[in-house]
C-alpha cells in the first residue's frame, strides 16, 4: 500500500509541474513495423500459399512461433509448463496426477484436517446460498 501511495505522490508532483509549464512532452516511441505473413497448418499448405505470394513470407504456425520468440516478443516457454500438448503425449501421467491429487484430498478428509474442512464447509454454505447458474 505504502508503493501505490508513493506512486500517487510521484503522479501528483508530475501533474503540478506539467500545469507549471515545466515539462517537456517526450516524443512517442516508435512501434515495430507490422508486416504481412500468412500462416499455414502445415508444410503443404505452405508450399501452396508461397507460389501465389513471392512477395510475402509465408510460415507454419511453428515457425511463426519460432520467429516471434527469436525476435522477443513472446517468452519461450518453460520446462515445467503443463501444456495440453504434453497432456495429449502421456495421457497415463495426467491420470497418475489426478489420482495423486485425490488420494491427497482424500487423505486430508479422513485426517480430519481443519483448513480443508474449513474450505469444505464455506464451499457447502456458499453452495446454499447460490443456486445454480447464479454466478459469482
């Protein structure tokens, strides 16, 4: 809290100087240009599109992703992201998961652990409360 009030500190004295005359406005920054590419499923698709257009660079969606993380504009994707791509590879290791992460719950019930009771009970009241289709 003490971060954003210093931010509105910083804004308010930016502002009493820019009423002032004081300040310079900084010219905007340039963009990236933009340029057309045409994005294909698959190599093929690729080889059709890029006889009908020399002009204009022609990539898988592979590539073009490929490109853009070179280029900087995503991040690269992490080792330990659970994309649904690795779901789809090992379907066994995703069910291992979800029977870990049951058993575990299972195991906090029968323990009798209070912060899961706590959360199942305000899960039941708010479900008493909100009847289906309500929302938030």
């Amino acid at each position: 809290e003490l971060e954003s009030l210093q931010m509105e500190v910083d804004v308010l004295k930016y502002m009493s100087l820019a009423k002032a005359g004081k300040v310079k406005d900084q010219p905007p920054k340039k963009s990236r240009p933009f340029k057309p590419i045409i994005i294909t499923k698959d190599k093929l698709q690729k080889e059709v599109y890029g006889l009908g257009y020399p002009s204009m660079p022609v990539l898988s969606v592979d590539e073009f992703y490929e490109q853009r993380v070179k280029e900087g504009w995503w991040k690269p994707p992490t080792s330990n992201a659970k994309s649904l791509q690795d779901q789809a590879r090992n379907p066994e290791a995703v069910a291992q998961e979800e029977e870990e992460q049951a058993r575990q719950e299972e195991d906090k019930v029968d323990r009798d652990d209070e912060e899961e009771l706590a959360r199942m009970r305000a899960k039941d009241d708010w479900k008493d409360d909100h009847r289906r289709g309500e929302g938030n």
